[in-house]
C-alpha cells in the first residue's frame, strides 16, 4: 500500500530493530569468509589455476550470501513506514477516503463484507476452520489452543511436528530394510543393498528438515491447511520398505549371475566408495530437530496462554416512536454517529455502504430501510508475553546465525577438500602403473570422495536447521495485534406524513404550517471489541499481510454510546418551523406593529365598541333565561 502520511502517529513501532542487528553482524561475518577465500584464490591461482577457480567460486556465493544477509539486516534497522492506511483491512474498504488504498490492498483482504456481518450476527468466527489431515488432527487434539492461533504460528507447529513423524517413520523403515537385508530376505546381496540404502535414508531426512524450514516465517498468500501423511501413505512406506528392498536384491543378483560378474565385486566397490557414517548424520538429525523444537515449544507455550478466542458481542434492539424524516436518520449515523467513533481521526473502514431504500406508498406513507458495516481504525494492542518469551526469540535468531556461520565454515572446508580431491584425481589419472593408478583411485574414493559427501551433507543439515531457527524467530518478531471496534448497524420501519399548523389566532398575522413526518424506527446494532492479528515485514510493503480476527469481545460500553447518540439526535429535532434569523424577527415584529396601528385607526371604533357591549350584554340574558327552570 501507499505510504500515506498523517501527522497523528498510530503508534506502529519496528519491531525487528534487534533481529536487524543479529542479522548485519551474522552477514558481516559470513561476507569476510568469503573475502577470505576470494584471497585464497588471488594468492593460489598463479600456481593452480583449477584451486584458484574453485576458492573463487566459493568465495563469491560466500560473498554475495553475505551481503544479502547484510542489506536484509539493515532494513530491518531503518525508519519503519507507517501510514494512515495501515494495518489492512478486513475486507474491502469502501470509503470513499480510501478508494486508491482499497484497490492496492484487495489482493491482501482476509474475507468478503457479507461474512464480517455473518460474524457479527451469528456469534461465531470462521477465521478459525477445521485441521485437516491425521497429522494435523493429532497435533490439534493433543495441544487444542493451537487451533486459535493465527495461521502461520498453527501451519509453523504442524510442520514441525510433520518433519518429527516423517523422521520416525524414516527411522521405522530404516528398522525394516535392516532386518530383511540384514537378516538374508533380499538374498545374498542384502548386505551390499543396505550401505546403499542407508545414503538415500540421509538424503531423506535432509528433505524432510529442509522441507520444514522451507515453509516456515511469514507468507503474504496464507495457507489454512498443511498437507501431511495419511494412513494409507504410512501403509505404502511400510510395505515399500519390505517389498523393495527384496525385488532390488534379486533383481540385481539376477543381473550379476547374467553378466557373469562377482558379487564380491560390488560388495568391494560398495565398501570403498561409500563409507560415509550415515549414523553421524541421523544423529545430527534428531539433535537438530530437538534443538529447534525446543525453541518452538517455548515460544509456542508463551503465545497459546495469550489472549481468549471468545466470540461474543453487543447488541441493541428497539423500536422508537419518532417524528423525523427516515433520510436524515441515516444521514445521522452516517455523518455523526460513526464519524465522532473514528481514532486518531483515522477514517472508519466501510465494508458495507450505507444505502438506504426509502418505499413511498400512497398518502404520504411508506417504509425504509438500511445497514451498514463500519470498522473502526485499528490500534495497536500490546502483547506482553514475558522475558522468557523475548529472550526465546532473541536467541532462536541468534543461534540460527551461528549455525549459519558454522555452515560457511565448513564450505570453506569443503573448498579445500575440493581442491584436494582434484589433486587426487590428477595423480590416478598420471599414474604410471595400474596398480599405483588403482590404489589412487582407491585413496579419492575411501578419502576424499568420502569427505566430500561427509562436508557437504554436514554443511546442508547444519543449514537446514539454522534456516529453521532464524525463520522461527523471525514469525515471533513479525506478529503484531490490533485492537478495534466493528459496528453493524441495520434499521428498519415505517413512516407516514400529516399537516400541522401553528399560530391561527384570530389577530395573529404570522403562522406556521409543517409537514410533520411520523416514523417508526427498528434499529439494531451489534458491537464487538475484535482483536486481531497480522504479520509484518521490512522494505515496502512492511504491513500488507492479511488481518485475521482472533478475539470477539462484548462492548457494551460503546453501544451505549452508540444508542445515547442516536437519541440525543431523535430527541433534539424541531417539527415546527421558526424564525432563527434577526432580521426576520424585526421584520415580523414591524407587521405586528402595522397590525395594531390599523386596527385602532377603524372609524368610529368607541360605537363600535359599546354597540358590542350591549350586544353581548343581552345575549348573555337570553342564555341565562333559556338556562332557568321552567315556572309552573
């Protein structure tokens, strides 16, 4: 969204300023690695040119990762643009104040104006849906809060507890495959089968952690489900893992016995080649995996006792007997009712437009109707979850930087190793004899091949796991809460027209006629204090994350405000028109004058006056004589 400025701050501060320094001086670190080695190369490149190339290479994608740690750490440091727009709305924002702002953040909206109403009126909040999947319905049923989080805190949990079940599962296989090749089902190739195996099992867990760390932080487009395993996936694993193993080895004997070649061939290839300690590396698995499930589980613990997903509101319903026209009841809750409720004089966000339909029948009478739905700006809500739970992401974030100085570490290692196997390479192939050329391919295969294979296995699990720490406190960082008030209002009713008339006096000169219009007002309103949550980021577009509602709370406090406004203006109207302006007044006051003076200028107005005395005098005799008894 644009960035539109307001001198009335909405109180949005940065909230990645410390992540921002973790993050420039783990970036500072690694780029002078690469420095280092991009030395290493212009001081070995005249003696090895193939050595110089490859610290090159290194050196320059140590380089480049570093820098772009750097300018992300910087970014998060810098002045954090907060407009009069921000945070986005909940659906699409309607005010004609915001048309330019609606159009940029539509694509960010988290639901349609007719389901806030739905909300509203039903006492139930569909942010929250159903898990899906046996994996997802575990984790939900064992831990039931995570249901009420916001999406990207309860898809972070599922993953994680995802990659856990994968890991057990892969280890349950691996528990299988060594029994049947062990235990001679695979025939006699079993034993060689297994080492094989035991590699694609390494390269199966490296998936499983980097997959989960590859879908954890902050993502603008939010996915509400996470697609895990289902029973009959566990069934197809268990079965695969005894079914294949068995037609491998027979299969690949058979092909032996028809290309007449030894078994102990393969078994001696085999043991030369692949001796890579597969133990090491599930090892470092589930130390890994306990080290960044530790940390989720004490940031996640912190934010479940967080807040209370009530889904409650307020509500008034009545029916006033008004006189006043059904258009200027709506331009009442429009115009002043809604607009005194704004925050930091902030327009409110319209979700639905107030467009009232007024049904004139015959007589002056006829029935209206109306509703909208208004969101107050939000502000924002403070979550103060404790030190444990700031120094759990300070540390997550700074121990994922570690680890990510760790893996550079053992790139540079792997440069070398590199270089060296390179070296190994040129001596097997400049061999004079075959048996000095075997034994050298003997050494790059056992050696160096091998630490290869070791480093760079090592260096992806140490940054599969440091990507997970860094994303995890990264999330924690990024969560922001607001705190609003969304207001339906609908009324309904009837009206009907009738004439008055004001100062018919025999003498007076000045009346008044009115119009009066008769309304029967039904209104109703429903308020609810909601709470909700959004995520944030730096650069452009810090706040465009779609606002999820949490929390629906009852305000009876401000549909008392609400109702007091709306009866001050019912109560303060005039029906009968009168002279407001000075000038009038003088001017009618001069007719009054004019009036008088005319009436005492009739001639003859004495005679007048005693002709209707005595007049009077005798009708009031012959009222009396008619009102007496009758004599006998």
């Amino acid at each position: 969204m644009a960035f539109d400025y307001g001198s009335i701050n909405l109180g949005i501060k940065n909230p990645f300023k410390k992540e921002g320094v973790i993050n420039t001086i783990g970036g500072v670190i690694v780029a002078l690695i690469g420095v280092y080695l991009l030395v290493q190369a212009a001081a070995s490149v005249k003696q090895d040119v193939l050595g110089g190339w490859v610290f090159a290479l290194f050196g320059l994608g140590m380089l480049v990762s570093g820098i772009w740690t750097v300018a992300g750490g910087v970014s998060a440091m810098l002045r954090y643009f907060v407009g009069r727009n921000h945070p986005t709305s909940l659906a699409q924002n309607f005010s004609e104040s915001q048309s330019q702002t609606a159009t940029q953040e539509a694509q960010y909206v988290a639901y349609q104006g007719s389901e806030l109403t739905e909300m509203l009126m039903g006492r139930k909040n569909i942010t929250f849906v159903e898990p899906q999947g046996i994996i997802a319905r575990l984790l939900h049923s064992v831990v039931p809060r995570l249901t009420f989080m916001p999406y990207m805190i309860r898809n972070q949990a599922q993953y994680l507890f995802s990659a856990w079940v994968k890991t057990v599962l892969i280890f349950v296989v691996y528990a299988l495959v060594a029994f049947v090749t062990l235990a001679g089902f695979a025939g006699q190739l079993g034993e060689t089968i297994f080492p094989v195996y035991s590699i694609f099992v390494v390269l199966h867990l490296l998936k499983t952690w980097f997959g989960a760390g590859r879908f954890m932080g902050s993502q603008r487009e939010v996915e509400k489900g996470v697609d895990g395993l289902c029973v009959i996936d566990v069934a197809k694993t268990i079965a695969a893992a005894i079914l294949i193993p068995t037609v491998i080895g027979f299969g690949l004997q058979w092909i032996l016995a028809f290309m007449k070649v030894p078994s102990g061939a393969i078994q001696s290839l085999v043991n030369d080649w692949l001796n890579v300690h597969p133990l090491w590396f599930m090892l470092m698995a589930l130390a890994g995996g306990i080290i960044v499930t530790v940390f989720n589980v004490l940031l996640l613990k912190k934010r479940l006792a967080f807040g209370d997903a009530v889904a409650e509101v307020s509500e008034l319903r009545e029916n006033w007997q008004e006189s006043i026209h059904p258009n200027e009841i709506f331009i009442n809750l429009d115009n002043l009712v809604m607009a005194n409720r704004r925050y930091q004089e902030a327009p409110n966000r319209v979700y639905k437009m107030l467009e009232p339909a007024l049904n004139e029948q015959v007589d002056g009478k006829g029935s209206f109707r109306g509703e909208m739905t208004q969101e107050v700006q939000p502000r924002i809500h403070s979550m103060n979850l404790g030190s444990a739970y700031d120094n759990s992401r300070f540390f997550a974030v700074v121990l994922g930087r570690i680890l990510f100085i760790a893996a550079a570490l053992v790139t540079v290692w792997l440069a070398y190793s590199v270089i060296d196997a390179y070296h190994a390479i040129q001596t097997a192939v400049t061999a004079r004899s075959n048996d000095a050329a075997q034994q050298a391919w003997l050494v790059f295969g056992k050696t160096h091949l091998t630490g290869i294979v070791q480093l760079l296995v090592s260096g992806l699990f140490i940054r599969a796991f440091a990507n997970i720490l860094v994303k995890t406190g990264h999330l924690f960082y990024a969560e922001m809460l607001f705190e609003s008030n969304l207001i339906y209002i609908k009324v309904e009713g009837t009206f009907s027209e009738s004439k008055i008339s004001t100062g018919t006096g025999i003498n007076d000169s000045t009346r008044s006629e009115n119009v009066l219009v008769r309304s029967s007002i039904t209104p109703w309103v429903i308020v609810s204090r909601i709470v909700s949550s959004t995520f944030a980021s730096t650069g452009m577009r810090n706040l465009e994350y779609p606002c999820y509602i949490l929390e629906l709370h009852k305000n009876e406090e401000e549909l008392a405000s609400i109702k007091h406004d709306m009866r001050a203006f019912l109560k303060d109207r005039e029906s009968i028109a009168s002279i407001t302006s000075e000038r009038d007044l003088h001017n009618a006051s001069q007719i009054h004058d004019i009036n008088q003076q005319t009436r005492s200028m009739q001639p003859n107005s004495t005679e007048n006056k005693a002709l209707d005395s005595e007049n009077l005098g005798q009708a009031a005799g012959y009222i009396e004589r008619s009102q007496a008894p009758d004599s006998e």
